[in-house]
C-alpha cells in the first residue's frame, strides 16, 4: 500500500465523520436570546437558551436523526409534550426542540439548517443533552460564537449578613463575620453577551466561582455542575438573584472583586476596597 | 385393547374440533344507540348531582355525566385530569382540584400540566423535568422527581408509578417515593423508551423501547425484583409514543404495529397480529363479556372494532373524523369525540 493510499485511508474517516457531524448552527435565525442556560425560571434552572416566539422556522442544529416527537396536542395516554422534536446526533449529543410546531413532512434523517417546524404560541426552548455524561450542557458552548455581542455588565452587588443587608460600595466598611454576596441583573439583558462564569476573589484568592456549563440529575434532584454539584436554592435565593454565600470575611482591608466571564471568552471585573472591623 | 386406544383417540380429536370450531349459541349481540350529547355547557350542566358520575375528557374539555349520561359539570382549559371522582384543572396562579359536583377538594401553588392515570393524579412540568404525584383526596404531594430527560411513559396501578424517559431507562416508584425498579433496557442503536403499561396488580410492566431495532419487553416481578421474562423486536421504527395496553384480566399486552396490533399472550408469550386500520388510539375490555373494542385512527378515518373471545371480528365501523377515545359505562361504550358523546348500548339476545 503506498503512503498516499494509507493517509487517505486515514483521512477519509476523519473527513466523513466532521461531514456527518455537519456544521453546527443557530437554530433560530434571531439568535436573540430571551433566557440563557441555567438562569432562575421560576423555582429551577432554565435547561437551555429560551427564544421568542414569533411563528419563525426553527432549524436543525447538527445533522441528526429524530427520535421524538410530541405533538402540540397530546393524544389521550400521553405524557403532555408542548411540542417537542428531539434529534440525536453523531457525536453523542442531543438536541431538543420544545414549543415548536413541527413541519408535517419532517424526515427521519435532517441536516444542520434544515427546518423543523415554527416556533409556536409562546418562547419556544433549545437544549442540548450530552447522552454519554447524561448531562444537559449549555448550548451557548456548543453553537458558533456571537462575536457582535457587547460585553456582559455587572449588576448592583449587595453584602447580606442576617437581617443586614447593604448595597455594595467602594471604601465601605463591613463587621467581620461570614456574609451573603447577592449579585442582581445576572441574565436579564438579553443585548449583551451571555455570563457563563461568575467568579468571587477575597484579598486576591478565589473564594467562590459559579460556572454555568452544565445540568445533571442526582438522587436529591437536579443540580448545577460548578463544578461541585449545587441545587438550585444554593445558587437563588427566591427572587431570582445569584448568591455567594458563606463568604468570610476577616478583620483587615482588602479587595473583593468579581469576574464574569461571557460566551466569547471576555472577562468583566467589578472590584471594591473594603475594611472589614 | 384397541378398541380403547382408538376410542381415546376419538376422544380426543372430537374434543379438539369442538374446542376449534365453537358451536354457535344461537344468541346474537344487538346494538343500540342510546343517546348522543353535545359536549357543550348547558344550564342544566352544573350544579349538584347525587349519585355516580362517569368522567368524560375531550380535547380542551372535560366533564362528568350521571348515570343518563347527561352532563352535570363541563370545564373547558388546556391543562385538565380527569377522574371518576376529581377534576383537576391549572391556571396561572395553580391548580384547582375539584369534586365532580364543583366542590374545592384543594389548591394546588403549581401550574404543571395535570396528568390522570388509574385514579392517580400526577403533575408534570417538561420545562423542569419535575413529576409530581398528588393525593387526590387531600391534594397533599406524596412525592416529587426531577428527571434531566423528558418523560415518555406514565403509567400508575396498585400505588405503583411506572415512568419512562427518554433516554432510555424506566423507573417504578412507589408511594413512599422508594424507587422499586431502575431499569435501562439497552439492546437498540438509540436507546429510548417510547411505550410502557403497567398490569392491573403492578407487577408487570410491559414496554416499547428503542429504534434500530425497536423492542417489546415484559418485565415481571419474582421474589427478587423484576426480572425480564420476554421480548422481541416490533418491527417497528415509532419516533413517537406507542400505544401499549394489558387487556383481558392482564392475560394479554396489546401494541401498536405498522397498520396493526400486536397481541402477546402472557401464557405462552405467544405473538399474533389483530387487523386494525391505523394508529392504536383507544380500547375497551368487556363491554360484553369477553370482548374487545380497538379504535384506530388512519388519515381521515376512524374505526372501531370489536372481537370475540377468539378474536373474531363482531363488528367493524367508521366512526366520526373528530373520534378522541370511547369509555365503558356499565354494558355501554361511550363514543367521544370533539363535539359530541356518542352512547351506544350492547345487549345479548
């Protein structure tokens, strides 16, 4: 066999397998993104990015195969769906549809950018699951970055310790103890770029980091992979607002500063002078 | 000597053949219509009735009838369960569980969709992944899971819940929240889990599971748990939920097929196919003793069918385009459909 013959034996492997994976694309041609992966939707983690609906096509993420689909209306038995077409794709994922109306003629086998159906009457939902970790994992990760996107800006911080509870401010000063670090406004411009990681530093040190990259199931329910398992109570309190919580603070001065982290890879600082006495 | 053996012999063949080849009885099944209702409000649909009520479910409305199969209570919402003895309907500040005659059994704080299944009362949220099983009795929450996958399957007998997802496991919980089987059948290319019963007792539960090939499973419980104790492929390739049901006294699983249904003796495990136009959408056992109803939707038609003990066809009709399901009252099937109920009665003659 001559060395031409066996790198294109070894290359058309590769190249088939890229071909079938098909290139990945937003499934919904806004790209504006009502709600992004794990926010507080409710009382639990929002599972994957959350569009508008406005009777738009929806289209196929990846090259896929479907293997679900639940109607609008559910016939009698069955489990209520809202509209669901799932696909699953080569490389171990799935994707889902939810809210969708699907297009009658839907095939077995789509490709990337194929069109499913339209979004139906209310925010229609995309996820990913990664069949293999049995997780469901941040979309945002897995689709081509939105490099046009401003960065991401930091809400109103608040230190809360008991009943005590104080906007954030530089040269403040704070009793020593173990305090409540409430960050509002985490997700809820939907013009800027998406917060992926949300992380706390303490006199330089890293004292708490948030990453929103991926949901799985345990006995005790659903928990947010940071990469320490966290129910959703840990993360929210119930208005919706990140928390740090049991972030001690001893007697000195120093610098707490806060770093998110976006979807194209950007960090943002917040940073405050405290004297904690 | 031979003469014995020849007689036993003639015996046996006599006994045989009339086994095989019935002898006709002489009685013949008479059915009468009996009543059709429009499923709209009226004024004398509400208010307090005594007696039995017979819950009826279409669509976006649902409602409980008297013995006359006349409504005395009609609801109209996109999120209802039904039951011979509650109704629970959601709206937007949570969910009302009602007696049939109106009466507030409790108020539920949670706008998930409401699921009835043998008396059971579930509540499930898909966009959270959060099952919920309800007392219908008090509306306390007996227990609450959290799955990552949709759910495919939902089934509940005996204080016994069968769940399925769609990633391929199957899960029994009882009351007490205690997972008494966790169960992934595995065995096809994409594992899912697209069908699933539980029998009357709660110890069988019968599943479609799968695509590449798609799969028919029968898992029974035994002394140490449940084990599986048949299975084959379908032949099929359903990306969507399967009909799947036991009937007759739980000695037999029917499943839809491509253009048929499936029909596993649980003696013998022995598969045959039962003709039936299109998708499996409904089915009734004993209208008349021994029988069998099957609804079949196809395109723009639906049938209904009924078969004898032997699975002989009584009778064969097409019924309205808007058919939803049918019920059994008494010696009566309850035809339903988007406007109208439909009551038809059996007699034996």
């Amino acid at each position: 066999m001559t060395v031409s013959r066996r790198i294109s034996f070894m290359i058309i492997p590769l190249i088939l397998f890229s071909t079938d994976a098909g290139a990945r694309e937003w499934p919904d041609e806004s790209s504006i993104v009502q709600e992004p992966f794990g926010a507080a939707q409710g009382d639990h983690f929002s599972r994957g990015l959350s569009f508008r609906s406005e009777g738009q096509r929806i289209s196929a993420w990846s090259n896929g195969e479907v293997i679900w689909i639940a109607e609008t209306e559910n016939p009698p038995g069955t489990v209520p769906g809202e509209g669901l077409v799932v696909l699953e794709h080569s490389d171990g994922f799935r994707s889902s549809y939810r809210g969708i109306e699907r297009r009658p003629d839907l095939k077995d086998r789509v490709s990337g950018g194929e069109w499913l159906g339209y979004a139906g009457n209310n925010a229609w939902v995309f996820e990913i699951t990664d069949v293999e970790r049995s997780r469901i994992v941040d979309p945002i990760s897995l689709l081509p970055t939105r490099k046009d996107m401003s960065s991401v800006s930091i809400g109103q911080v608040e230190m809360m310790r008991g009943s005590n509870r104080l906007n954030i401010s530089d040269g403040m000063e704070l009793k020593p103890g173990r305090w409540i670090v409430i960050i509002n406004d985490v997700f809820s411009d939907n013009s800027r770029a998406i917060p992926v990681e949300i992380s706390l530093f303490w006199v330089g040190e890293r004292i708490g980091s948030l990453r929103f990259d991926a949901i799985a199931e345990t006995d005790e329910g659903i928990v947010m992979e940071i990469p320490d398992p966290r129910s959703y109570e840990f993360i929210y309190n119930s208005n919706g607002q990140v928390l740090f919580r049991d972030v001690l603070l001893n007697t000195g001065k120093g610098t707490l500063e806060l770093r998110m982290r976006d979807e194209t890879g950007r960090v943002i600082t917040s940073s405050w002078s405290l004297s904690v006495r | 000597m031979k003469q014995r053996g020849v007689f036993i012999i003639g015996l046996i063949l006599i006994s045989v053949y009339y086994f095989l080849f019935p002898r006709g009885s002489g009685k013949e099944l008479i059915l009468t219509p009996d009543s059709l209702t429009s499923l709209e409000p009226t004024e004398s649909a509400t208010g307090l009735s005594p007696g039995r009520t017979l819950a009826i479910s279409s669509g976006n409305r649902a409602g409980f009838v008297n013995d006359n199969h006349e409504f005395i209570n009609l609801y109209t919402s996109d999120r209802m369960a039904i039951d011979d003895l509650w109704i629970a309907v959601s709206g937007d500040d949570g969910l009302d569980l009602l007696e049939p005659d109106g009466r507030l059994i409790a108020r539920i704080p949670d706008s998930s969709f409401p699921v009835s299944r043998n008396g059971n009362l579930y509540l499930y949220r898909n966009d959270a992944g959060v099952l919920s099983k309800i007392d219908p009795v008090s509306g306390r929450i007996m227990w609450r899971m959290e799955y990552i996958s949709p759910v495919t399957v939902l089934d509940g007998r005996q204080g016994r819940t069968l769940i399925g997802l769609l990633d391929g496991r199957v899960q029994l919980i009882d009351d007490s929240r205690e997972v008494l089987l966790d169960y992934r059948p595995g065995g096809s290319r994409v594992e899912a889990i697209y069908g699933g019963a539980l029998s009357s007792d709660g110890s069988k539960i019968a599943l479609i599971t799968g695509l590449d090939p798609q799969r028919f499973i029968l898992l029974e419980e035994r002394k140490n748990g449940f084990r599986p104790v048949a299975h084959h492929n379908t032949s099929t390739d359903f990306r969507r939920s399967v009909s799947i049901c036991f009937v007759r006294d739980d000695s037999q699983i029917l499943y839809e097929s491509d253009g048929y249904v499936t029909a596993v003796n649980l003696n013998g495990y022995e598969i045959q196919p039962m003709e039936l136009s299109g998708r499996l959408i409904g089915w009734l056992d004993n209208v008349i003793t021994e029988t069998l109803m099957l609804l079949g939707r196809k395109d723009g038609e639906v049938m209904v069918k009924m078969l004898s003990r032997h699975d002989l066809t009584l009778f064969e009709h097409s019924l309205p385009i808007d058919t939803t399901g049918m019920l059994r009252d008494r010696n009566y099937a309850i035809i339903i459909s988007n406007d109208n109920l439909g009551v038809l009665e059996f007699t034996v003659q």
